[in-house]
C-alpha cells in the first residue's frame, strides 16, 4: 500500500464474463433503488416506532436485492454482488434518514451514506485499478475486529447520547465539518489509488514483484502515505459527523497510533525494496500524517 510500486427471463442467466467492477455496480444500484422506490412509506414512521420500522424495511428490501442477485449470478460474484447490494441499501437508508426522519436522526443517516460509499467505493476502485487482486475483501467489511468495535462502539455511543442529549446530535457545524473531511479524504485516498494502480495494495506487500514502482508522483508527491492520510481524517471526520465527543478522541487517538506503526513497518518494507531511491524520497516528502515522521533508518557511528 502508500507508495510500493507494490442478478427472470434472460434477466436470470448467469454472467460468469462480467468484470467484477460491473457485478459490484448492478449489485450496489439494485440495493440503492429498491429502498429509494418505497422511501415514501417510510415518511409515516420516523416518531415513536421509526426505528423498528426502519429495520422492517431494511431486512425485506435487503432480501429482495439478494434474492435477485441470486437469480444473476454464481460462485464468487454472487458474494460480490451481495455485499454490494447491502451496502447500496444502508446508503439508500440514509438518504431517508437525512430527507425524512426527526433533525436529531439526520447525522446518522449522512454517517451510513458515508460509511456505506467508503467500503463500496474501496472494491469498485480496487477492481478498476488492480484487478488482479481484487477479492471480497477488497470491501475491508471485514478490516480487523478492532475495526468492528469501534465502529459498534460509535453507533452505540451515538444511540446512547441521541436518547439522553438529543440536542447533542443536531450541531450543524460539526455535522458539516466532518462531512468534508470525510469527502476529502476519500478523495485523497482514491486518488493514491488511481495513481498508483498495481502498485496499491491493501496488504503491506513482503516480497517485492518483478513490476513493483516506486510511485513518487501525482497526489505521492505530495504525501508519501496518501492513502494512509485520507483514510485518517475520513474516520476523524465520521465521528464529527455523528457529533460523537467521546470516540472522535477514541477514534483520533487509535487511529494514529495504528498508521504510525503501519507507516513504520511498511517504510521499513520499501527500503529494502527500493534502497537509496526510497530514502531520498523520504528527504523530499512527508508522511502528511500528523506527528509521524515514518521509519529511520539507524546510522551505525563514524
């Protein structure tokens, strides 16, 4: 990763020459449409029974979506499509929570329809530009388990502290500070991949490849890391969103601690790789990460 240049009818057939840019797309639009074509029903229950109905809702449309998927197709893309179409039925989901649902709801809703985009938009971007690793994974739906808690954690605090202060949870400038963080880092991080194409990976690669660059261009050279720095400030920018006091310091705290020993073990990784060439690179250009200057390599003395 950073910078190595390391779905009736004829409706039913199977698709087994699809790309899996394509299958995930019909996948994530299904899922989009089918809540979006009901959302009017929706507008009847946001008082005191919206979030039982919500979750009605979601769970008959969501089997709809793998029911058509399933009629499409097989083995693999299936699972693609699937996870696709769940992941275009939450930010569906939260389209209706911000247009329809109580203002103390709406910061969830634009949370989802980020959270949603980041995890879809890491596949879709992934299979455009290195489909030959491409995997179910690709998703990162299943990052790590700390990922899984912090992100319950958030959701939990968010619930807790909507059903105490839910005046806590209507500050519209927080909401639109994190929204742009949150957008700009995407923006950063799917520039790092568009730019360095095979050469990301979302596995700190250990062998170098015969075609492994160092990539020192485009959007890496202004950052070494730019995909560690979007990806940064987009999860800083979800807990502003959420207007989350307790994990925006959680969130800020772990993930800098995660992306400075990431950036340490991999910079570590590029030097035996790319040699003189990579610590010149590290003289021009910054990791872009706040207070974290990467791998120093250990001089022996004179």
């Amino acid at each position: 990763m950073a910078s190595l240049a390391g779905g009736g009818g004829a409706a039913a057939r199977p698709r087994p020459g699809e790309s899996d840019a394509r299958v995930s797309a019909r996948g994530f639009l299904l899922g989009l449409a089918v809540p979006a074509s009901v959302a009017s029903l929706q507008q009847m229950f946001f008082d005191r029974v919206f979030m039982g109905h919500a979750l009605f809702v979601a769970v008959v449309f969501c089997g709809a979506a793998v029911a058509v998927m399933h009629s499409q197709y097989q083995g693999r893309k299936i699972q693609t499509a699937i996870r696709a179409a769940l992941l275009g039925d939450g930010f569906a989901m939260g389209v209706i929570l911000v247009t329809s649902a109580p203002s103390s709801w709406q910061a969830f809703g634009w949370y989802a329809m980020i959270l949603c985009a980041f995890h879809y938009s890491e596949y879709l971007a992934t299979a455009l530009t290195n489909p030959q690793s491409v995997s179910n994974d690709s998703f990162l739906l299943n990052h790590s388990w700390a990922y899984s808690v912090a992100a319950a954690s958030s959701w939990a605090e968010f619930w807790l502290e909507r059903a105490l202060f839910p005046g806590l949870k209507e500050f519209s400038f927080t909401i639109g500070l994190g929204l742009l963080l949150c957008v700009s880092g995407e923006i950063i991080r799917k520039l790092a991949m568009f730019t360095a194409r095979t050469n990301f990976n979302h596995i700190v690669q250990n062998e170098k490849r015969p075609d492994h660059q160092l990539v020192t261009h485009g959007v890496y050279s202004w950052f070494r890391h730019p995909s560690y720095v979007g990806w940064f400030w987009w999860s800083v920018g979800t807990q502003l969103i959420l207007n989350n006091p307790i994990c925006l310091v959680g969130y800020t705290a772990a993930s800098w601690t995660f992306f400075r020993d990431r950036v340490r073990y991999e910079e570590a990784t590029l030097i035996s790789f790319f040699g003189h060439a990579y610590l010149e690179y590290q003289q021009r250009v910054g990791t872009g990460l706040p207070g974290i200057a990467g791998y120093q390599l250990q001089r022996r003395p004179q």
